[in-house]
C-alpha cells in the first residue's frame, strides 16, 4: 500500500481516495471538526467530499493527507 502524501498531490478528477488529517464542516454550518479516522472522498466543484450522513448530506473536507484506495480482494 502506498505511504500518507500531501492533499496537495492528491487527484483532483473524481477519483475516490483515502483522506485524512484536517477538519470537516456540514454544508450550511461553520463548525470545523477534526477528521479523526480515515475516511473515502473525492474532489469535486472545487472542494473535497466526502462521507455521507444518514440524511443525503456530505461532508465538506479540508484534509492534510490522501492516499490511494487498496485493491478490493478477488470474490471467491
């Protein structure tokens, strides 16, 4: 698996990713929470998303660090 890299670097096409580090914010709220586990996101409209709440929202995220996806194991 590939080593933690800077938000920087990361893919900014759509592609999902690993995130971590940094805040996180609802849409409509300015509270910055702290991202505390690595979670899937992808950039799109021009910011980081990711993490679907139980409501149809999705967080909005400024993380520190990304790292690609591992490859899911073949189905037996």
């Amino acid at each position: 698996m590939s080593e933690w890299q800077p938000i920087e670097t990361a893919p900014k096409d759509g592609t999902p990713v690993l995130v971590c580090g940094g805040t996180a914010t609802l849409p409509c709220e300015w509270e910055n929470i702290p991202i505390q586990e690595a979670t899937i996101a992808c950039f799109h409209n021009r910011q980081w998303n990711g993490d679907v709440t139980t409501d149809g929202n999705c967080w909005r995220l400024n993380p520190d660090y990304w790292m690609p996806l591992p490859t899911p194991p073949e189905a037996k």
